[in-house]
C-alpha cells in the first residue's frame, strides 16, 4: 500500500505526507506516496499526548506501511502534540518509549481533521506469549493475584502460543510454569493500553553491520533495520521496530529464545531473519552492510 505524506520518517517504499510538529522530533522526509485514487485526499491526524503520571514521559509514533510493518515518524514528549498528512484508512500507532508497550492504535477516517488523545487506559489488554524453549516445560498458567481476591486462573497457554487477557490498570498475574509448578513471570497491568509479557529464556542477539568497501548496485551509507516479529507473522502491525543500525555499527538487544527477528533494508525488504537459539546466552548476528544500499 501507499504510505502517508512524509512527516519526516526514515526512508521506506513510500509512506506518509509532511508532518508539523509542537516540538516533537521527527526524522528525514519518505518520498511521496502513489497508487491511491485522485479522490483520495490527504487528511490532517493530530496525535496528543498527555501529560499524566500514569504513563511515561515519552512516545514513539509509528506509520503502519501494509498495516503489518512500523515505520517510525516521531518522538512525542508528553504534553506536546504533532500532526501526521495521511490517507484514509492508513494506521497509526503509538509506543512507550521505554516499555515498548502499545498506547494507541489508530486508523485514519475520511475527516479533514482529526485529533487523536494518547492517554491513560483503564481497561488494557495484556498479551502473554510463550517463546519456544527446551528450558522450560511445554505448558504454562496464567493466574490473577489482584489485591482483595482469591487467586483465580485465567487461562493455560502451550510454548509458542499466546493468551489475550482483558485486565484493569493494577491488576497483578503469576505464570506459572506447568508440572513444576514454578513461577517463571509476574505482571502488574499499567495504564498502556496494550502490554506484552514475554515468557520463555532470556538470551541476547548482538548485532553487528559488517563493513564493506564495496557497495554494488547502489550508494553507501544506506541503514539496516531490526523488527521483532510479535507472536511470529501475519499479526495487525506485528513487526515492531526496535533499532537501525548503518555500516560499522552494533547493537545488544534483550530478547526470549524461539524468538523471531526481521532485517529490513532502507527500502523496506527483507534481507534476513534470525530465530534466538536456547544458547548461548549471548548470540551474535553479523549483517552485511551491501545489504543496507539503495538498488
């Protein structure tokens, strides 16, 4: 699909219209999107961002291209606001800068102008996903230990599945693993609307852009992207993006073993995929900085 007009977003096949901005920092301009109809005008979708102690101090903005991959657009500091150019019917979405967690899903309507609050939620959504591991039994229990009520189970998930649960802001769970009986997480559910809890094997990938002193097809200087794929593929804006990396550089990131992570190049195609292993406890994944060109 076409992409919004250009806010400011690292480069993608095509995305978004020019963004301005209260002081939210954004990034260098997409080219111009194509493939939508001459009556498919563009609109005006302000994102605003309050100021609250039940949330962080700021957001991460991200156009939705195909609705499967984030783009990002913007960093948003609470109490400020900016307006994205999009199309109708293109999404949006809103992270914690710090959890990752979701604070807001959006897709544009045909209105002119819209205005979208980022605020705190009451009824949230937590996703708990059971990474594939060896480490652990096959089974796991989900069960709710909020204050002021007998423990109650909410639901048993198998490795690689996972389990949706509808909860307050406050509201407290335990996972426990299955025949042990050992508690492998715990979560208490903030005000972010929607919460993934990962459940598995800590490892680390550590990832590297190998440099090149040849680029073919294409010029230098061009930048990898890493996407952790939510719960595998297919999912509504399921490839998160959680770092881009250009040529010499590396970068550790925390993750579960069995889980799986995408490599884009600058034009937004897939150039590898890597599934962390059990062991060791710290991987290392080297990238091909002639990935990272132009062609």
């Amino acid at each position: 699909s076409s992409a919004p007009a250009a806010s400011s977003a690292p480069a993608a096949s095509s995305a978004p219209a020019a963004s301005s901005a209260s002081t939210a920092s954004s990034a260098p301009a997409h080219r111009g999107g194509g493939g939508f109809p001459a009556a498919r005008s563009l609109v005006n979708v302000t994102f605003a961002f309050a100021r609250t102690p039940l949330l962080g101090g700021s957001a991460e903005l991200f156009w939705l291209s195909d609705n499967a991959t984030e783009r990002w657009y913007a960093s948003l500091p609470a109490g400020l606001e900016v307006t994205e150019r999009t199309y109708p019917g293109q999404c949006w979405r809103a992270r914690d800068a710090t959890t990752g967690n979701h604070l807001l899903s959006y897709c544009a309507t045909l209105a002119p102008s819209q205005t979208v609050a980022i605020a705190p939620a009451g009824a949230v959504r937590l996703d708990f996903h059971f990474s594939p591991t060896a480490k652990l039994a096959p089974s796991a229990t989900v069960v709710e230990e909020s204050a002021g009520r007998a423990p109650t189970t909410v639901g048993t998930l198998r490795q690689g599945g996972t389990l949706s649960v509808q909860a307050s802001a406050g509201a407290r769970y335990r996972v426990v693993e299955g025949g042990s009986g050992k508690t492998i997480a715990r979560q208490t559910a903030s005000h972010e609307a929607e919460q993934h809890v990962d459940i598995g094997s800590p490892v680390v990938l550590r990832f590297s852009v190998q440099p090149s002193r040849f680029h073919v097809g294409g010029e230098a200087g061009g930048r990898l992207s890493l996407y952790w794929s939510w719960a595998g593929e297919g999912g509504f804006g399921a490839e998160h993006l959680e770092a881009t990396l250009a040529e010499g550089e590396t970068r550790s990131i925390a993750t579960m073993s069995g889980e799986r992570w995408i490599v884009r190049d600058a034009a937004g195609r897939q150039v590898r995929a890597v599934v962390a292993a059990d062991a060791p406890a710290e991987q290392a994944v080297v990238l091909d900085a002639r990935w990272a060109v132009w062609h």
